[in-house]
C-alpha cells in the first residue's frame, strides 16, 4: 500500500530544491540570487553569471536527463522482469551501448552522431544477449530470478572488459574516453546532449502512454491478457523504449549504474504500483539523486573533481548487496 503522500509535489521541490543547490555550490560559491540573475538575465560582463551558464547549467541538465532516464528505465524493467535487481545497468544495457561507443570510435572513428547510433545497437544487443544467456541457464525455472541477474553481470563483464580492451589498445586516444566510460556528468558533453535527448524524451513519452496496460502485466500476464491488454505488444514496446532511453543516456555521458537499480525501490512505497504515478515520481527522484552525485563530485574532494558516476558506483554497490541479501540470501518466507 502507497503511503498517502503528494508524491509528485515532494518529488517536483525535491527536484527544484537540488538544481538550486547544485547551481550555487563550488568554488567560490554563486549566491541563489546570483544564479536566478544569471538565469533570466545573463551578463556577458560577470565571470558568476559565465559560471553558471557555460559550466554548470549544462552540467545540471546533463544529470538531470541522466537521472531521469536511468530511474525510469529502472522502473519499467524491475515491474516487467519483475525482479527487484532488473536495471539497465545488471541488465547489460549500459555495457552494451559503451562498448559500442567505444568500438565505433576505435575501429571506424565515427563522430558524435554516429556514436550514439552505435550505443542504441550495442544496449539492445547486450541486452538481448542477457534475456537469451538466462535463458540458457533456464530462466523459466527459476520463480526469483537468479539466472538472470547471473546472466547480466556475466554478460556485462564481459562486454565491460572488451571495452577496456579498447581503451588499452591506443593510449592517445584513451584520454578522450577514460572519463566518459566511468560515468562523467560534465559541461563538455552539452553538444552530446543535443544531440540525443530527444531519444529519451520520446521513449519516456511513450512508457507514459502505456502505463496503465505495463501496470497490469506487472500484476500478472494472465489478468493483463483478461482485461485486453495486448502483452506481446506492450511489453516488446516497453522494452525497446527502455533500452533505446538507457543507451541514449550512455552515449551522453557514459554508464551510471546506481539510479537505475535503487530509484524504484525509494519511489514505489509512496507512489504505489501504478506506473502512471510511478514513473514521473522515479524520474524526478532520478533526476534530483543525480544532481546530488554530481555535486558531492564537484566539491567533496577539492580542488580536484572527480567522476560522478564513480560516488553512484561506490552508494549503488552497497545498495547491490543490501537487497540481494533482503531478496536472495533471506529465507523464501521473509523476502520482500
């Protein structure tokens, strides 16, 4: 049962609250005032004003997509798969499309563009070979869903250590994508953003639009199939706006891997099963969790600046091995 809370609202300030801190915090902090200035009336005269728009604004939105889609994709997956460790991240989505990125640039030298063609063929490839390794390992039998967390981090060892191949392989070019492949939120990625967030845009549109049916098939096939709802349809549908988002977000700024996987779980005690009220819920959370990472990235450790997707990896591992243990490793009667 959801908790009687305006979800939405919280969420929506949450969100707000987390751009204005994340805007204003850094070196030399930038007033909110000053940042509400340099929003509605840029001064190409004022270094603060340059600060926030040319560095940290596009910084911001970057997370802000990043998040977002991440904690959707995240949703949509652990209520189809119906298994609480689905995310594109174990899933093999985000090694698949960062290899692909990377091979693309390595082998045929593609632009930014075509880089991100690339990383919608390599997550949906990853993510296939995920769903057919499961079901090798026989998925069917296995009512909790081991084998498939099995067959995703399989896979996307896998995939990861082919893409750290590359990196290896031509030390010049290395420095180009060291950062990217780590999960780097950063200002210089804008023009990368430009280019793909209307992917994500239209896959989040899409899942919106089928909520209601996805929440049915998360209650059961059999009751979906009962009320009309086409499951083959919806679900494949849901799938490939789910893969085609998560890769799009890669190929901006690289894999993040703890908001998809522990989003839903904040989320879904109070905006309930529903996914049309789930899913903005998740993307507001996503979104303001990102901006949070990439300020405790930005300021934590200074002068230096390190990775964000580095403080997802360290939070989201910990929260990997709280809710095995809740699901796998608990007796059959006690999980949740």
């Amino acid at each position: 049962m959801s908790l009687r809370v305006p979800v939405l609202a919280v969420a929506a300030l949450g969100l707000g609250l987390s751009l204005i801190a994340n805007l204003s915090a850094g070196p030399g902090g930038i007033g909110p005032g000053a940042v509400w200035e340099a929003l509605i009336g840029f001064d190409p005269e004022s270094y603060d004003h340059a600060v926030v728009a040319f560095q940290r604004l596009p910084r911001a939105v970057i997370a802000i997509y990043m998040g977002a889609v991440m904690a959707v994709s995240g949703t949509v997956l652990q209520a189809l798969m119906r298994n609480p460790l689905a995310s594109p991240a174990t899933l093999g989505i985000n090694s698949g499309a960062a290899l692909a990125v990377l091979a693309g640039a390595y082998l045929l030298d593609l632009g930014i563009e075509t880089q991100g063609i690339a990383a919608l063929a390599g997550g949906t490839a990853g993510f296939l070979a995920v769903l057919w390794v499961a079901r090798l390992a026989g998925l069917s039998r296995d009512p909790r869903g081991l084998s498939l967390i099995l067959a995703g981090a399989l896979v996307s060892m896998f995939l990861t250590g082919m893409a750290n191949a590359f990196l290896l392989a031509d030390p010049v070019r290395r420095t180009d994508f060291l950062g990217w492949v780590t999960g780097n939120i950063n200002h210089v990625y804008a023009e990368r953003l430009y280019d793909f967030w209307w992917i994500g845009a239209a896959s989040f549109g899409l899942l919106m639009a089928l909520a209601r049916p996805l929440t049915l098939i998360a209650l059961g096939r059999e009751k979906a199939a009962s009320a009309g709802v086409n499951v083959p349809r919806v679900r494949g549908l849901a799938l490939a706006a789910v893969v085609l988002g998560a890769s799009s977000a890669v190929a901006v700024c690289g894999p993040v891997a703890f908001i998809g996987l522990v989003v839903p779980h904040m989320v879904r005690p109070f905006a309930g099963a529903g996914l049309a009220r789930a899913l903005p819920a998740a993307a507001l959370t996503g979104a303001a969790l990102c901006l949070w990472a990439d300020l405790v990235a930005r300021t934590a450790f200074a002068p230096h600046v390190v990775h964000t997707g580095l403080i997802l990896d360290v939070v989201g591992g910990l929260v990997f091995a709280v809710i095995v243990r809740r699901v796998y490793l608990a007796p059959a009667g006690a999980a949740r």
